[in-house]
C-alpha cells in the first residue's frame, strides 16, 4: 500500500510539474446533457461534467476567460491555467452546466447565439436531425431548393422507420465515413450544404424540409435554447461569463463586411441590453480558419469586444493573439479519459 501511494504521489507532482511549466488550455463545450442520440458528438453528460471539474480543481488551475485575456494584454500566460466556454447558448447550460460549475468555483464563458433566444425553434442542425433521423414514416423522394441550387435525394426503403423503432445507426456521428442509411446520407447532405448559407436561405430550406416531413417548427424540449429569462439567470452570481456568438450562427467568412458587423454588432447589444452589462467576449460560429477571415477580426475589435475565440486546436502560450484564442473541443469522456488528455495538452512540448 505504501508503495502504491508513493508511486501516486510522485505521478502526481510530474503532472503539477507539468502543469507549472507548461501554458493556459482553453476548453469548448456545447451542450450537457444525457442524449439518447448525438450525431454531432456536441454533448457531455452531467456527470461526466461533474468529473472533468473534480480534475480541473484537483490539477490545474481554473481562471475566466476575462482573467486570461487581462493576463495576455499584460503579456504574461497563466502557467497551468484551464478555462472553459461553452458555444451557442443552450438551455441545459443553465440546468446542467451552472449548477455544478457553482459547486466546485469554476468559472465559465457561454457564448449564445442571440436570434435563438426565446426563439422556440432548434438549432438548424439538431433540426436536420429530428425531422431526418428520428423514427418516423417519411415521403420516399425529397426534393429541395438549397441555396438556389435544387437538390433531389430518393430514401428507398429508409423512408418508413415505425414510431417504436430505434433504426440501424442510432448511435451513428456525422465524423463515421459509413451512412447506415439513405436517411443518413441525406443529414450528412444537407448539414454540408446548409452550413455556409445566410440566414434566410437556410430558413426557406428547413421550411420546405419540415412541409415536407409534416413536422412542426417546435422546439424539443431536450434540445431548445436559452429563453430570455433563463439566460438573466444564468448571468447571475458571477461563476458564468456571457459571450457573443452572432445573431444567426453563420460562416461569417461567407458575409460581406456589413452583414459581418450586423451579426457581430447586434449579437452584442442585445445582450447588453438583456444583461445590462458589458459583453467583452466573443466566439466565432464554426470557429476555424475558413469561417472568419482579418475583416471579421477587425469587426469583433470594433464592436468592443476585448477577445474572441476560434475553434484551433492548440493551447494558450505568451503573446497569443486574443481575438483568435485556441481551444480543445472536449467529448463526452470520463474523468479518468479527461485526465489522461489533460496531461497530453500540458506536456511540454506538446500542443
């Protein structure tokens, strides 16, 4: 037993001394939920959550997006720090997610896409999946307009799927190369295809989708936004930051400069309005380098925002530029997976 416990403690100070030596990771989550179903791999459970602070406590050092930022203008890097954010402003961010960052003194960074607020409709993407993947009989042709482009896809048998039936692929996620089914191929199609257009054209498409499948625009209750309420309280008591995340959730690279200030600008002042509070934070929809371009950059410095994240792969070291912060997309992994990345980010060298 002795011996055992030596062998720990002393794996315990490398990875500390790991940790001092080494830079600040910024964490990305989405949604924190036990889901049935999550072809875009966007959830962590509660639990899972739960564990990952239990290893951010015990071996790192949690610090706000605002204290990071701060520390980066003074040109240092908080050695060890970890911060996390959570993108697009889903309701379980409130349930699930401040509860248990209250309990164990982790701050955190939401970033919400404001035009979902209130909004009673799901995001363009879990929509794909409820009216595409859920059982369910569907026409066996499909016929869009998509962009300006017509598009025509034929499901085949995949179109009947009784209520009672957990079809083949359930468990299925849009990075498998494999489609189980016809059902499948037509979700991948159009999350490529729906992904890079502006807001209008991307409604006009899952209007006829949802005329199409004789399905309502309602909101599931397990997958809707933030309402108007709900985000004040999530606000409240200091442990959750909000950050901006557009109006609309588009490629803003695809924008003209206008439209780019528009969604930036208006993402902010809503809720600033709604907070009654500076929002200095921002996070780029998508997030990688094809997604924003230096104009969209320059736009989020002139609304006033004082840092932005992107969807980089990479940690956070000194002279880091603070409006194209990298950050680790976290899965839905166990505190003992979670640790064991953990130790990977902060290696030296590593990252």
């Amino acid at each position: 037993m002795r011996s055992g416990a030596l062998r720990w403690l002393a794996g315990a100070a490398r990875g500390l001394r790991q940790l001092g030596r080494a830079k600040c990771v910024v964490l990305l989550y989405h949604r924190v939920a036990d889901a049935q179903f999550d072809p875009q791999l966007l959830c962590v459970t509660p639990e899972h959550l739960r564990q990952h602070l239990e290893v951010v406590r015990r071996r790192a050092f949690p610090l706000s997006l605002r204290e990071l930022a701060s520390t980066l203008g003074g040109g240092r890097v908080p050695s060890g720090g970890v911060v996390l954010t959570f993108d697009d402003g889903y309701a379980d961010n409130l349930h699930h997610a401040k509860p248990p960052l209250e309990r164990c003194d982790v701050p955190a960074t939401v970033f919400v896409t404001t035009g979902s607020v209130g909004s009673g409709q799901e995001f363009w993407w879990d929509e794909l999946e409820r009216l595409l993947l859920q059982p369910g009989s569907l026409p066996r042709e499909l016929t869009l307009e998509v962009g300006g482009d017509v598009r025509h896809w034929e499901l085949g048998e995949a179109a009947e799927s009784p209520p009672s039936a957990r079809h083949d692929g359930h468990s299925w996620s849009i990075q498998e190369r494999r489609d189980p089914t016809a059902r499948h191929r037509v979700y991948r199609d159009l999350c490529h295809a729906l992904r890079p257009l502006a807001d209008a054209a991307r409604r006009s498409a899952l209007e006829q989708l949802r005329s199409w499948a004789g399905a309502s625009p309602a909101a599931r209750a397990t997958h809707r936004g933030l309402t108007p309420d709900e985000l004040v309280e999530l606000a409240k008591g200091g442990i959750v930051e909000i950050g901006s995340h557009t109006v609309s959730h588009p490629v803003l690279a695809s924008l003209s400069q206008a439209e780019q200030e528009a969604e930036i600008g208006q993402s902010k002042a809503y809720l600033e309005r709604l907070l009654g509070r500076e929002v200095a934070a921002f996070s780029y929809p998508f997030g990688t380098t094809m997604d924003y371009t230096a104009a969209t950059i320059a736009a989020v410095r002139g609304a006033g925002h004082r840092c932005a994240c992107a969807n980089l792969p990479g940690a956070v070291r000194r002279g880091a530029d603070r409006f194209q912060l990298p950050r680790v997309l976290v899965r839905d992994w166990d505190g003992d997976e979670f640790e064991r990345r953990m130790r990977d980010w902060f290696r030296v060298g590593g990252m």
